[in-house]
C-alpha cells in the first residue's frame, strides 16, 4: 500500500483526504440525518403525551416508556455519532 502512495498519485489530495475520512466513517451524513429525524419524531411524541396528560387525558405509562426510551436512545446514538477531533 506504500508503494502506491509513494508513486505519486494523479488524485487531488483533498479528495484524497475525503475519501479517506469518509472510508473510515461511512455514511456520516445520513445517518446524523436520520438520528435527528427519530430523535425529533420521539421529542414530538413525547410532547404531545405529555400536553394529553397534563390535560387530563390517562395516557399508558407502556406507550410513555416507549416514547421516552426513543428519545434517549437516539439523542444517544446522535451523540455517539459524532465527530471526534485528533
């Protein structure tokens, strides 16, 4: 692999170093998408449970635990997910 490198490559060297972060995260981009999109979806319910609740409606606490196990869950997975610095 050294060996190619030292050839002196025709590849722009900051595609070079694109390609190379992204081989090492891929998908990087979508997936923060997604994690924000469930993490919203989770956040929405949740609110919307609570405003029922606090309204005097009986909500499950089954449906409750659900909502509040997605929300941790992907604020989680967003904050795992992200960029670490060298």
């Amino acid at each position: 692999m050294s060996d190619f490198s030292s050839r002196g490559s025709k590849l722009d060297p900051e595609l070079k170093a694109k390609l190379i972060r992204e081989s090492r995260n891929p998908f990087l981009g979508l997936r923060r998408i997604l994690w924000v999109t469930l993490f919203g979806s989770a956040f929405i319910g949740s609110l919307i449970m609570l405003l029922r609740a606090s309204s005097g409606q009986i909500v499950r606490i089954e449906d409750a635990g659900i909502q509040i196990s997605a929300l941790l869950l992907f604020g989680g997975l967003f904050f795992f997910d992200r960029k670490k610095s060298n």
